[in-house]
C-alpha cells in the first residue's frame, strides 16, 4: 500500500479542487487518478489485463467530463462503457457472480431508468445502454471479492449522481459525492483485483471470509 501514497496526494488535491471549485486543481488532478492506480497496477500483475485497459479508458473518461456540453458528456460515457467493458470481462474471467447479486442489480437498473426515463430526453438510449454496462460491472465485481464488489457498487452509484443531475435532480453536495464515491471505487476495484489476482494464481480465495460464486470450469 505504501506505493499508492501518490494516488492519495492526487485524490486530495481533486477533492479540495471540486470543494473550492477551482478548475486549475481539477485539471491538475483528475486526469491523474487512473493512471497512478494503472502504474500500481502494472508493477504489482507485470501484465496488461482487462482491468488495465479499464484504466486507459477511464482516464479518457475523466479528461472528457472536464468539458462542458453534450458532445463531452457522451465522449466521456463512451469512454467509461469501453471501462465497464473491460472490468466486466476481467471479473467474469476471475469467477461467476453470485445469481442473487445479478438479479438485484438488474432490478436496481430498472428502477432507475424508469424514475429517470422522461427527464433525460436525447441522453436517455444513451444512458440506458451505459447503465446497463455499468449494472452488468457492479454484479460482476460481487464474485471476485468483496473490496471489489463495494468498488462496483460505489462506481454505480458515482455514475447515477451523474445519471441524476443530467436528469435535473442535482443532490446537494454532488460534486464532491460524485468524486468521493468514484475516487473510493477506482481505489478499491485496483487494489481488490490485486489482491484477489495474487489469492487465485496462489491458490488462495481471496479476501479472508468470502465465498464467491462457483468457478467456471474452464477457469480453474
């Protein structure tokens, strides 16, 4: 953990950018926060997995939802369906989901589109096909372990601020509820693969008192 002290730097200083408003400092830092975890990442798998890639794809992602309009808004969704893509490929690789887990978050999924549908106008296939990425994401990290499953369900919950406030219901505080519950899901989904990958190619199970779905044959 001692080697993730930069990505706490980097975390605060966007925390007290959104927090001041200030444009310099988010600039500065939010372009950063992926990449730092990616460099964790690379030095402790020494490969290039889908959870890598995630990572390239949310930095674009990140640099996008810094301009306004949206044409941003859609690049940077783009960029994080091609994150939720990648995560949802390394996480069904790793193991199964728990059906219960799936079930939920597509109820979950449902609820939200029908609560948002006729306030998001152009964006709504858009949002709908997104959302359904992330959902299918956020039910894929509860079968790897449960730091990664909270960094799933934390990244849902992220984009469905964002989800709202597009829909013209802005939640007090969202800036920083936004950043501080994605900044919390990109750290935990990291550092959890890490450690769950480590468990799996040592024979291990992962985070102490889990039990994950069943493994797939072909992954055993």
């Amino acid at each position: 953990m001692k080697r993730l002290w930069p990505f706490g730097v980097v975390a605060a200083v966007e925390l007290i950018g959104v927090a001041a408003d200030s444009t310099l400092l988010q600039w500065l830092a939010k372009p950063l926060l992926a990449p730092v975890l990616l460099v964790y990442l690379l030095r402790a798998r020494r490969r290039v997995d889908p959870v890598a890639v995630g990572l390239v794809f949310a930095t674009g992602g990140d640099i996008a939802l810094l301009l306004s309009g949206d044409t941003a808004f859609l690049v940077g969704m783009g960029c994080f369906l091609g994150t939720q893509v990648a995560f949802i490929t390394a996480f069904l690789r790793h193991r199964r989901p728990p059906v219960v887990a799936v079930a939920t978050y597509l109820a979950c999924w449902v609820a939200a589109n029908l609560v948002l549908w006729n306030h998001l106008g152009p964006l709504r296939l858009p949002v709908l096909g997104y959302s359904l990425a992330l959902t299918l994401m956020a039910a894929a990290a509860a079968g790897v372990s449960r730091r990664v499953a909270l960094g799933g369900g934390l990244f849902l919950i992220s984009d469905l601020l964002i989800g709202m406030d597009a829909a013209g219901a802005r939640v007090p505080g969202h800036g920083l509820a936004v950043m501080t519950t994605y900044i919390a899901a990109l750290l935990l989904i990291t550092t959890g693969w890490v450690a769950a990958s480590r468990a799996r190619d040592a024979g291990g199970a992962g985070d102490p008192a889990y039990t994950p779905g069943p493994v797939p044959d072909n992954a055993r």
